[in-house]
C-alpha cells in the first residue's frame, strides 16, 4: 500500500515537473522569436537608411551564441553575394545597433556615412512630428 502511494505520488510531481518544463520551454520560445522579430525589423531600417541601393532583405539564419548572444544572416536585393551577419548582444541591451559583418559586395553598396538606428529613429519621428504640425 505505501509503495502505491509513494509511485502515485511520484508519478504526479513527475508530471507537473514536465509540465511546468513545458510551459518554461514554450514561454523562452516565444520571447526568442520577438527578440529575433524585432532586430530583423531594426536591421532592415539600418540597410534603408545605410545602403546605397535598398530593394529588399531576406533573412536566412537565426540563431543564439552560447554567450546568449542573437545572430542573423541573411543578405540584400535579392543577391545571395550581399550577404551579411548581424549580431545583438548583452552590452547593446540584445538590440541590433549595427554590428555585422558582410562581404565585399554587400560592403561597397554601404554608404560612407553611417547612421545609428537611434539617428533613424529620430528623424523618422521628426519628419512624422513635423507633418502633423504643418496640418
């Protein structure tokens, strides 16, 4: 009788204990996937703002360094020899601010002068303040 109650048990803490790595396992998933989300979007705006012919991005590879560290390549207007990495790491707050390496020719369509996303964004939001105020 004790040797059923200890295996009912047993079997019951089992069970929540996989359920719990479960739910875990689903919520760190998720929260990858926005992170990834929203530097793909961040990378996309530094290249509209940074090259000197944007047509598009494509986005090949996600992926985590074991130091935590976000990875992304892909490459531009639809040439795989325009192809980069970037990175988004724990000093830049796991934020895309332009860290990245890329071939030669993925290189020669950089503009010489570079712009921060947070250069980006304020303009952005400056244009857009400026449109409002004008209305």
């Amino acid at each position: 009788m004790k040797h059923k109650i200890f295996l009912i048990i047993f079997s019951t803490l089992g069970f929540i204990f996989l359920i719990l790595g479960g739910i875990h396992h689903k919520l760190t998933v998720d929260e990858d996937q926005k992170i990834f989300n929203e530097q793909e979007k961040r990378i996309t705006l530094y290249l509209k703002y940074n090259t000197k012919v944007f047509k598009n991005v494509t986005f090949t590879k996600r992926d985590m360094t074991p130091m935590g560290s976000y990875v992304i390549d892909g490459y531009m207007n639809n040439d795989q020899k325009m192809s980069f990495t970037a990175f988004a790491s724990a000093p830049d707050n796991f934020q895309f601010v332009g860290s990245m390496s890329y071939t030669d020719k993925f290189g020669n369509n950089l503009k010489k002068e570079e712009k921060s996303i947070d250069q980006i964004e304020q303009e952005i939001y400056d244009k857009e303040h400026s449109n409002h105020e004008q209305h």
